[in-house]
C-alpha cells in the first residue's frame, strides 16, 4: 500500500503570519514509518520527495500521480537508510541487505524496487530521499563504517557531534541527492550550530535515536525571525531554502539530513552568527 500528499512551497513573507498548527502543517513530516505501507511526501521544494517503507510483507515502490511516470524512477534517484531491524532492498532483482544505519543509492532508470524485512516482528525501518535525476549513475550500497565522518563540535558548546557523510561525493556520484546521518554525543544537544542557510539548495532532516518521552526542538525560518517546531522519534521537517535548519533536544539523538538543488558543494552555505539570530 502506498500513500502520498504534496506540500506546495511558503515564502518567507507567508510563514512570518503563520500559528503553531500552519507552520506544523507546513512542514512537519510526522506519519512516517507505517507498518506495511509506503508513505511518501512531494514538496515542491526542488521537487524533493521524502517518505518511508516498513515491510511486515514484501513491499513494492509504485509510481505516484505527480510524477507523471509509468514508474517511479523514470526521471529520478533515491537514497534509502535503514533506521529498523535488519532488511532488503531489491533493485530488478538484485538485492542488497541493509543493516541499522546502512545506506543505499538506486540510481535513475531501475524499475522495480522491492522492500523486505528479515524478521516480520523485527521489521526494517528504510527512510528514503528523492531527487530529480537527469543521467543513471550506479547503484551503491554505503555501510556506517564506510561513511565519511566529520568530528564536529565540543561538549563545552553542547553540539559534539560525528557526521556521517553516506550518500555524499567521492563515496558515490549523484545527480543532485545527498544524504547523511549525524550523531550526537553524549552530553549534547544542539545540531548545526552555527545555523546556515543555503539559497542554493533545500534540505530535509529526519530525526532518530531520539529516547521515549524526550523532544527536540527544530528552528527554522530567516536568520532574523526563526520559528520553532516540536518534533517526535521518526519525524522529518523540511528546510526551505531561505530558512535556517537547527535543533536542540532535551537529551541527545541523530538526524538524518538530505538536500538537493543547485550544486553539490556540502560546504556551500551562508553562515548566521549566533549572537545575530533572533
């Protein structure tokens, strides 16, 4: 079973007037991960889509009307990280298991796309990303271990953090899709401090690890008039590319970032100082 909805774009002018429930509608990404069905969410933000799979049962990535496409990865890419029990991706029949925290990137032009579990009652959990796509690169599986990892941060500033770059350039070549996961350390909280912005580029973040009864409060919006959203485990928010992408939770967790647009420059971003933000 697939579901799916379209989230249209907010100027910055727009989301100043909105309430705490515009902004959550806007934004919040928070039915993913269903057991048995596909969900995915069109923006139109670079046409950037997000969504889940939880196969109990074998489940399969069907086209949606938006794309206008006999199937899903006609004129597309996907990246997938698995956040559950162990599982399988099956790309035209060539599968790939994906331990926790293993990635995957199908590129443009496979057809069928199958998800399984390897336990039904210890079901995988594959978070996905896609992105326009205008050549087929290769298939590619990353493991963590097999990450780029960025030690960023220091305990002192609640924001020691390990960035692993997964779906990235120079471990595989995309279009447009990046995708990464980023861990927190013990003691802190804040994530993607100092904020950025990047005009070029929109941006998604899931978060994950976040322990039962615990929060973390995402901020987003123009550098000087953000906005806050409360956000639960295995949520996502999307990041305009205007707005300024930044958390901080009542205890640590990690996130899952992926972007798309107008380069691939990971470090293509303008910078707001902290003591300018309001």
């Amino acid at each position: 079973m697939t579901q799916f909805e379209t989230r249209y774009a907010s100027s910055p002018q727009a989301v100043k007037a909105y309430d705490t429930n515009q902004l959550r509608k806007e934004f919040l990404i928070d039915n993913l991960m269903q057991k048995d069905k596909v969900v995915l969410v069109y923006t139109h933000y670079d046409r950037y889509m997000a969504g889940s799979a939880v196969p109990v049962k074998p489940l399969k990535l069907e086209t949606i009307d938006p794309l206008k496409a006999d199937f899903f990865l006609e004129r597309r890419e996907l990246g997938i990280i698995n956040v559950g029990g162990k599982g399988k991706v099956e790309v035209d029949g060539k599968s790939y298991e994906l331990d926790l925290k293993d990635a995957l990137y199908i590129g443009q032009g496979h057809k069928d796309i199958i998800f399984s579990s390897s336990d039904p009652n210890d079901p995988a959990k594959f978070y996905m990303n896609s992105a326009p796509a205008h050549t087929a690169y290769p298939t590619k599986k990353v493991s963590l271990s097999e990450a780029n990892k960025l030690e960023l941060g220091a305990l002192e500033t609640a924001n020691h953090r390990t960035v692993n770059q997964l779906i990235i350039g120079g471990i595989v070549t995309t279009c447009q899709l990046q995708m990464g996961m980023t861990e927190l350390r013990t003691g802190s909280v804040w994530n993607t401090m100092p904020a950025h912005v990047h005009d070029r580029r929109m941006e998604i973040y899931f978060y994950l690890d976040v322990p039962k009864d615990q929060a973390v409060c995402h901020f987003m919006g123009q550098p000087q008039e953000t906005r806050h959203i409360w956000m639960q485990n295995h949520e996502a928010v999307i990041s305009p590319p205007w707005s300024i992408h930044a958390g901080s939770g009542t205890s640590n967790y990690s996130f899952i970032w992926g972007m798309a647009g107008e380069n691939l420059d990971y470090g293509d971003m303008d910078v707001a100082k902290i003591t300018e933000l309001r």
